[in-house]
C-alpha cells in the first residue's frame, strides 16, 4: 500500500465523520506517536523510583501507610 502525502484538511475531514468511538481510539494512537520516545523514558524513571521505594520498604526506612488511611486523610482534609 502506498502512501500519498495528505494536507491536515484532506485528513481531518474524513477523520472527524467517524463514529465517535474511532474517533477516540485514533485521538488515542494519535497522542501515543507522539509520546512514544519520550513514554519509554518515562517508563524507566517510574521504575526506578518503584524499586528504589520497595527496596526502602523492604529494609525498614519507611513504613508504608494503608490506602484506606490515606484516601481517608486526603477526605477530612478537602473538607470546608
């Protein structure tokens, strides 16, 4: 299949007649060509932050607090 180079307009018209779940699902592969470089990055950094958190967990430097806790924490304090 080849490929003729297309203007945005040639491309958003019938882009935009989609049904609304196409729509959504090219926005979505859209947004993530643009973000794959930098999404592998940003998947390695993650990972060295959630090691290095298990590994403090692990040997005693932090004691993780219960998600009930926190959710119920984060509540009291968003009240006026």
């Amino acid at each position: 299949m080849t490929f003729m180079a297309q203007t945005y307009e040639e491309v958003a018209k019938p882009a935009l007649a989609l049904p609304a779940e196409s729509r959504a699902k090219l926005a979505e592969e859209l947004l993530e060509s643009l973000d794959a470089p930098a999404q592998a990055r940003i998947d390695a950094l993650w990972a060295a932050v959630a090691e290095r958190r298990s590994k403090e967990i692990e040997v005693g430097e932090v004691k993780p607090i219960p998600g009930d806790q926190v959710l119920r924490e984060l509540r009291s304090r968003a009240k006026p």
